[in-house]
C-alpha cells in the first residue's frame, strides 16, 4: 500500500458501480440574475476503477439528458430542446477521466466532458468522503467533485437578455456530484 493509500481509512483497489439511488448530479446556474436554479439529473450511470495509489485511478460516466430536473416540466422541455441540449441529437453528456493528482491537501480529478458533441478539459474538485462495508455485506465509498464551465464551451448558446441587459441564463454553470459506488462483488 503506498503513503497516500495509508492516509485514506478503508481504501481498496478496484472496480465500483456508481450506485444511482444514493448519487446525485447536479448543476447550478444564475437565472435573471437574482437567483439561482438547481436542477438535477436523474439517470446516469458510471464506473470507477481505484489503483493500487489514488493516482492510478480511473472513471467514466455517462449522463441521460433527458431525465434533467428542474422542478419546472416546462424550462425542463425547454432545456432538452435545441436551444440548450437538442437530446433528440446528443442523448448523452460522457466524461472520461484522464487522470488522478493530489493538489496539496485535496485531489482533483482531471478529464472530458463531452457535450453537444464538443469535448472540453474539465477538472473536478474531489472530496473523498470514506470507504467502508455496509449493510448488505458489501463495501462502499464515497466522493463528493465540483467543477464550473462556460456553457458557451459546449455550444449551448441560448442568449437572451432582461430589459436592464443581464442575461436570463448566465453562461457560468456549477456542477456537484455526490457519488456513492459499490465495490464489485468479485473484488470484496
């Protein structure tokens, strides 16, 4: 086991499954320029791949744009349409990671996204939230990431602008994810 692994409480080496019930993706972005709206996705799925050193993990996952949520059905088509995602066109937001570093005290975790089928370098803040066996006889982990992007980025450039001149959407975006993954069974 190496320093860093030696560090981290009940780290192990494997493959995980994002399990989706006790995962959340979500996003932020500044609406009129008062206030904030949240919205979620409901359906994604991913796998994580821990080394022997954190620095030799790995992950993909892959988010449904259909299933967004933003407590609004009606902004919710809005998004799914041409003016911001065009699902019909791009079902899916992938990202692949590229890599693993600690960052003083904390890590990030670097990589793709691919949206609208434009594929930018978006590293994420990552908290490893603990490692551990749950109720089921199986074995956990959790991180919390957090990265911002420029919508614009990815193509998704539906602009209009309030009579004082801010815009109804800004093009700054926060993304958070809280994942909770399953060791495979074969891996235990």
């Amino acid at each position: 086991m190496s320093t860093s692994t030696a560090q981290i409480p009940g780290y192990k080496a494997g493959t995980w499954t994002i399990d989706p019930v006790h995962s959340d993706v979500s996003f932020t972005v500044r609406h009129m320029v008062v206030s904030k709206v949240r919205g979620f996705f409901r359906k994604f799925e991913g796998t994580l791949v821990t080394g022997e050193s954190p620095e030799q993990s790995s992950v993909t996952a892959t988010i449904y744009l259909d299933s967004i949520d933003t407590n609004q059905e009606q902004r919710d088509a809005h998004i799914r349409s041409a003016d911001f995602f065009e699902v019909d066109t791009y079902p899916t937001m992938t990202y692949q990671s590229t890599g693993v570093r600690a960052d003083g005290g904390d890590w990030v975790l670097d990589g793709e996204l691919t949206l609208k089928g434009i594929t930018k370098q978006v590293p994420l803040k990552l908290e490893l939230n603990g490692f551990g066996p749950d109720a089921y006889g199986g074995y956990r982990a959790g991180f919390s990431a957090k990265a911002e992007i420029d919508r614009k980025d990815f193509n998704v450039n539906f602009h209009a602008t309030l009579e004082t001149g801010g815009l109804v959407v800004s093009d700054k975006v926060t993304i958070a994810l809280e994942i909770e993954a399953i060791l495979d069974k074969a891996e235990g």
